[in-house]
C-alpha cells in the first residue's frame, strides 16, 4: 500500500485537505538539519535550525557552496537522508505536496524541451490533478490568471526555450501561482533576470505574503536584500546569522558567510 | 503503376513484413520525441545490443524471441539503474558497460549455437520472416505504448523538463524514466525483427529529430515523427522488394534523407529570417 501511494503524486485524495495546517505552526521549521552527500564525507548542512512564519519573506544568503540550493533540496524531497527534522506547516515536509512550490536553480531545468509557455504554467496545476486526469476549466483559468499577473499572456503559445532569461523566469513565477502552494521556495531567481522582471518578481512576493504565505529566496546578491527582504538568513553549511536585515547585514556576518577575513581597520 | 505497388502484396510473407514494418515504425515514431528530447539515443542504441543474448537464450531452449530479449532488456535497464545510481558512476558510463558486456555475450553465445547467417538476421533484420503471432505481439506493443503515453504524457513532460517541480509534487522522475525505458525496452524488442538491432536506432531518432526542425511543439514532433516513419517504411519496403536490398538499410537511409532535407530547409529558413530582421532594423525609420 504504502508503494502504491508513493507512485500515486498529488495533493490531496478527497475535497478536504489530508493534512490540514497545525494551528499556531510554522510554515517552515527545520531543526538541527544536517546532511551529507552519497560518497562524500564533509557535511552540507550541519546543525541548521530554522523557522519561517506564515506571511514573512526571508533571504536565504550564502556564497556558493553554502547549502542554499541543498536545504531547498531537502524540503521538497529532492535528496533525502538527512538528520533532524524538516516540518511544513506542522506536518513533515513531504506529506501535503500542494503546500510548497519551488522556482529551481535555472540550469535544473530543461529549458530546450518542447513546451510552450502555457504548458509549463499548466504544470503548476499537476499537483491538483495527480495521474488520469486531465486539467478542467478551474484549472484553465487559474493558468490564465497567473499568465496575466505575470505579464506573459502574449507568450503563452512560445516555446519556453526562445524566451530571454527574465522571461522565462516570469513563466516560472506564473507556474508556482497556478501551483497555489502557501510556501514558496525560490533559488536564485534572480540570476539573468532585467531589472522590470527582478521587480515585478518583488511585487508579486510581497503581495503574496501580505496575503499570509511564506517566502523563501536564495541568493547570493546581497544587494536586493535591504530593499526586498524583512528578514535574511545567513548560511554557511548553519546558520550564520538570523533577523531583521538591517541587524544582520554586518561587515562581519558578510565576512564571515563569505568566508574571508574582517578587518576592522579597513578604510575604504 | 498500381501494379507496380499491388505486386509483392500477392504473397502473405511480404504482407506480415510490411505490416510489422508499420507497427515496429509507430511505436517507435511515438518514443522518439522523447528518446531525442531527454538524451536518450545512447541507452536506446545500447538495449538494441543488449537483448542479443536473450535472444539467443530463447532460440537455445525453445521459447518465444519476444519474451527472451525483453528478458534481456529488464536485466539491461536495472543493471544500468545499479550501476549508476547513487552517485556512483555516471549513466553512460555505465549504459557502455553493460552494452558492451551484454552485446558481446550475445555475439560469443550465437557464435557457438547458430550460424553468421541467423546473426545477420538479427543485426539487419528480416522483414520478409514475420510471423503472425510475431505481428500480434507487434500490435500489442504498439497498443500498449499508445495507451501508456496517453496515461502518462503530462507526467512525462514536467518530469523531463523539471524533475525539481515534478518531485515538489510528489511525482518521481525515477519512475517517469523506468517507464519510459520500458517502453522503449518492448519497442526495441519489436523493432529488431524488421531492421535490426544496428539499424534501431533510426527509427528511434531519426523521425523526431527531423520533425523537431520543422516544429517546436511536442505533439506536431510526434505526430510528424510518426508520418515521417510510416511512409519510410513503405517507400524502404519498396525498394528493398524491387531492387532486392536489404529493408532496414532501406528504411534508415529514406528517414535519413527526410532528416537532411528537414535540417537544410530549416537553416534556409532560419538565414532568410535573419536577412529579414537585418533589412527591417537598417531600414529608415
């Protein structure tokens, strides 16, 4: 039994969610997280002890290498074998999949298969739909609708291949609002992306957790962070530093991240 | 002219050969976008190889080729999966390992129990030698794989273009792959008997990638891949009756004529548009 629900995929089987959110949870809580890759001995992650609220918005930053794209990794499911424990909205992280959305590393992604636009958002409504079926009218409009937030109508028939960079990355933005999850993994979204996309991705991020989901960016431009972000998160294999940015963005936090030595008597 | 085409149907053989042509060349038609779009010409190329040796098995003791060189596929692709998995060694490293290994087992195998004639059969194939319980296999084959890919083409397509996404919704790349590479294991399997194991990979190539010249859209590819083979096999099968070659090599060089035209027209097209543009942008505003 527990094979076959492992090949099924989807959210939830009935009209009421399966696992309805924990009251008083966190939308991400992970703790103690640590992990080591097959056939390696150092750790990727050692110790990191995490918790985002509902509606917050927090920058993951770290130099490459740091565990930005592997925690993200974690809490999809993607690799699996950790330590410690990695909650969405109270339950483990992958047991309610229509929850978490994520907008992945760029070069993850196939972007010279053959889809259009309109197919990749469509995507976004698989989680919703499972094996057999086949997307209905809800989920047409939904599609659209994220389409128009996005700004993409007009590319929805193209193939995603022959977008620019910014656009492909609105067409990714548009799949996890089509997605509807209520936590919103996005790693480094911000690479080859123009400015009118980078802020157009902002807004829609800020919309979406005024309207009470959770965001979760990496990246390694630490510029955004003080315009974008209520919170940063500094990684490196743990937790850095955590809090509001303007506390955290300290030569020293940056030193440290970043792995080179401080200078207090550096004069600019 | 219609006697020309109505001749060689006269003989049942000729009509199981052609119609199992027909059938090998939509089931392939119809993984081909596939095999070309996710990367999986090599491991296509490297089950042909490998059923050999089930092949061989099955003539030893009496049973059907059908079901021995499936055998040999199953083992082909999880030996490929326990070789490459975790990290250990890279897939195509080890796709060339087990190729080889298998392909050549087979060939030593073959060596002892039947003559290089029969070995020729099954490298270039034997269209004319068709059973009609072969074709009945043929047909469920093909049945099977349109059936599947109706089931699981959307699971097929986020798994192909981001695996990230498709395990984000629970959705298993892995598993998107093993069928994928089951199907590709029957396919094979059914493909050899008309042009063989070296001329496979044609059918399960050539087709989507002429077709992905002219289209950029998944369905138009598969629906043109499948077009594309279909009338190869008749123009191959024609040939090959009246100017007495082979039908394989027929059949491949006819798809690869179509993948050359398909590639110089859309080069052609392509420099035409640039002209274009260049003209628009230098013109006076």
């Amino acid at each position: 039994m527990n094979f076959l629900r492992r090949l099924n995929y989807g959210a939830c089987r009935g009209d009421e969610c399966d696992t309805p959110a924990v009251p008083h949870s966190f939308a991400l809580e992970a703790r103690d997280v640590r992990f080591v890759y097959p056939r390696s001995s150092a750790y990727v992650l050692d110790g990191v002890t995490l918790s985002v609220q509902a509606g917050e918005r927090v920058a993951l930053v770290g130099p490459n290498g740091a565990g930005k794209s592997t925690l993200l990794h974690l809490i999809i499911g993607m690799e699996q074998g950790y330590a410690g424990a990695i909650e969405v909205y109270g339950h483990p992280a992958h047991e309610c999949r229509h929850r978490v959305a994520i907008v992945p590393q760029r070069s993850t992604v196939d972007w010279r298969f053959p889809v259009t636009v309109r197919q990749v958002v469509m995507t976004g409504r698989y989680v919703h739909l499972g094996w057999f079926k086949r997307p209905r009218q809800e989920d047409q409009d939904r599609v659209q609708d994220a389409l128009e937030t996005m700004d993409i109508v007009e590319l929805a028939n193209r193939q995603v291949g022959e977008l620019s960079g910014g656009q492909q990355q609105r067409v990714m933005l548009a799949r996890t609002l089509a997605h509807d999850a209520d936590l919103l993994l996005l790693d480094e979204p911000l690479n080859h992306v123009d400015i009118g996309t980078q802020e157009l991705i902002f807004h829609t991020l800020e919309r979406l957790t005024a309207d009470g989901k959770a965001v979760v960016v990496s990246t390694h431009d630490l510029g955004v962070l003080t315009v974008h972000f209520t919170r940063a998160v500094f990684l490196d294999r743990r937790v850095i530093a955590d809090g509001r940015v303007d506390e955290v963005m300290t030569p020293e936090t940056v030193a440290k991240a970043y792995g080179f030595e401080f200078h207090k008597d550096y004069v600019p | 002219m219609i006697e020309f085409l109505l001749e060689p149907l006269g003989y049942g053989f000729v009509i199981r050969g052609l119609a199992a042509g027909l059938l090998a060349s939509i089931s392939c038609a119809l993984l081909s976008a596939f095999v070309v779009w996710r990367g999986m010409a090599f491991v296509g190329d490297a089950l042909s190889h490998a059923i050999l040796p089930g092949i061989v098995v099955a003539y030893i003791f009496g049973f059907s080729l059908f079901f021995g060189a499936l055998g040999a596929a199953a083992v082909a692709v999880l030996a490929i999966g326990l070789i490459s998995g975790r990290r250990r060694l890279k897939e195509d490293t080890a796709i060339g390992i087990v190729f080889s290994g298998l392909f050549a087992l087979g060939v030593l195998m073959m060596s002892r129990v039947t003559t290089y004639q029969d070995l020729g059969h099954i490298l270039f194939g034997n269209i004319l030698g068709v059973s009609r319980s072969d074709l009945v296999l043929m047909l469920a084959v093909v049945i099977v794989t349109i059936v599947a890919l109706t089931i699981s083409h959307k699971e097929i397509l986020v798994a192909s273009f981001d695996p990230a996404h498709s395990v984000a919704i629970g959705l298993s790349p892995t598993l998107v792959r093993y069928i994928l590479l089951f199907l590709l294991a029957l396919t094979t399997v059914v493909a050899i008997q008309t042009v063989g194991v070296i001329l496979v990979l044609s059918l399960l190539v050539t087709p989507a990638a002429a077709a992905s010249m002219v289209s950029n859209r998944l369905r138009t590819i598969i629906s043109l891949s499948v077009v594309m083979s279909l009338v190869a096999t008749v123009f191959g099968f024609y040939v090959s009756y009246y100017s007495d070659v082979a039908s394989g090599p027929a059949i491949a060089l006819t798809l690869t004529s179509f993948f050359v035209v398909a590639f110089v027209s859309s080069r052609i097209r392509e420099s035409r548009r640039r002209v274009g543009e260049e003209a628009r942008s230098n013109a006076p505003a």
